[in-house]
C-alpha cells in the first residue's frame, strides 16, 4: 500500500473560510482509493524535521493578526519549505499563504512585509477600495473551476509568473488583469476558499498524483471515483452565475 504524508501548516492559527474541508478532501480521496494517508498539523514553533516528512503541503489563509505570527515562524523554516516545493512536492495555498510565498506585502501606511520570495508576486493593501467577495469561476487547463473568494489585499504576478487561470465571473488575483492565482512547479497559490477541492476534485486529484509521483519516482494513475456529487454542488454554484461547465 502506498502512503502519502500531508503537511498542514498551521491550521491553529490560518484555517478560516471552511478551508479545513481541503484538508478532508484529500484524506478521503486517498482513502477511498486505499491510499494510506497521514496528516501532520504543523503549528507554530514546529520541528523543521516534520516538515522534511510531508509528501504534500496545505495552508489556509487567516487575519492579520494571525499572518503575523505565522510570517515570523515561517520565515524560519523558508529553505526547507522552499527546497521541497523546487522539488515539485506539491501543495496549496491558500489566500493569505498564497500572498506568504510572494515576495512582499505592501501594507495601507507603506509598510512592507517581506514574503518568502518562492512565488513570483507582490501583493499590496487596498483599505480605501472595497473587498473583492462573492463566487468566482475560473477557466484553468483542465476545465472550469468554482469558488469563492474573499480578500482586501491585491495581488500582482511577475511576467513569467504563470497564473492558475483566467477569471470568467469574479475578481481574482486583482480585480483587473483577469488571472487568478498562480502555479508553480507542483505547487498552487489561489484566493478561492469554499473549500476549494470538494467542488473541484480534479485540483485534489492533481495533488495526490504528484505527490505519489515525487515519492515514488514512478507515473501515478490514480484510480477513478463517482464524482457526481462533488459536480453536482459544482454545478449548482455555476448555475446561479449563469456558466457553463
């Protein structure tokens, strides 16, 4: 049997907007393909040899407050994180973390935050602009995928930088180039929370797949499941912004 190690990376203090459920997802659909399957809650202050175990990387977004003790500890452990994701470990990140792997943030006042550089982004605060809420659609590669997203902060991505998609209904990274997130080897930055996976299984699937495929140094296929479900809720979200899967 095979066996995955999934890193969540803070969930204490970065896990709002129901992003817990990605973390589900993904437990469940190595189960069910018996998959085994071990989920290390890295918090912080936590051992830097835990985070060499981990087969697959997830963190969520969170408040400022939050973000701030999180970048402090992060910062320490930036050349592993960044060793493994050069790798092509895969992993998901989610609104405040995808804005953590850009290079900075760059606060209302002026103040920079400096980020840990992996992804090529900035991102800068917009406290006198509205927030940019609501179900977002976004054509990637492999199809349409749905969420929803809710950030003040404006991300823009560098010119090679490749972005997870192209918004359809939504805001996306800034409201005003069109992309959404980005990709990086193995790795995904996204503002879309909901969660993200149970409506788009394919992008949960993807991170299993390459997860075995570093471990193993072997081509995963990983087998089929009745996904009716998880299209079902997709398509009733897609339904009431009138897209077309």
């Amino acid at each position: 049997m095979k066996q995955i190690t999934i890193g969540w990376l803070y969930p204490r203090l970065m896990s709002t907007y129901g992003d817990r459920g990605n973390i589900i997802s993904l437990s469940k659909r190595c189960e069910w393909r018996e998959i085994d399957v071990k989920v290390i809650e890295l918090n912080v202050g936590f051992d830097k040899k835990q985070l060499e175990e981990c087969d697959l990387l997830f963190m969520g977004g969170a408040q400022d407050r939050e973000q701030k003790v999180v970048s402090e500890d992060l910062l320490i452990k930036k050349e592993i994180l960044l060793k493994k994701i050069e790798k092509g470990v895969p992993g998901l990140f989610i609104c405040g973390a995808y804005q953590f792997l850009g290079k900075y943030y760059k606060e209302a006042d002026g103040t920079i935050i400096n980020g840990l550089g992996i992804f090529d982004l900035y991102t800068e605060s917009s406290n006198k602009e509205e927030r940019l809420i609501g179900n977002i659609a976004v054509k990637t590669n492999e199809g349409t995928i749905i969420g929803f997203e809710n950030h003040g902060g404006r991300t823009f991505l560098g010119e090679d930088a490749k972005p997870l998609g192209k918004v359809i209904s939504g805001f996306g990274n800034n409201g005003k180039d069109g992309t959404e997130g980005l990709i990086y080897k193995n790795s995904i930055g996204t503002y879309l929370h909901g969660p993200i996976l149970p409506k788009n299984p394919s992008i949960a699937d993807f991170l299993i797949e390459k997860a075995l495929e570093i471990k193993y140094k072997e081509k995963s296929v990983l087998k089929k499941l009745d996904d009716s479900l998880e299209n079902k809720a997709k398509s009733v979200i897609a339904k009431r912004m009138s897209i077309n899967l």
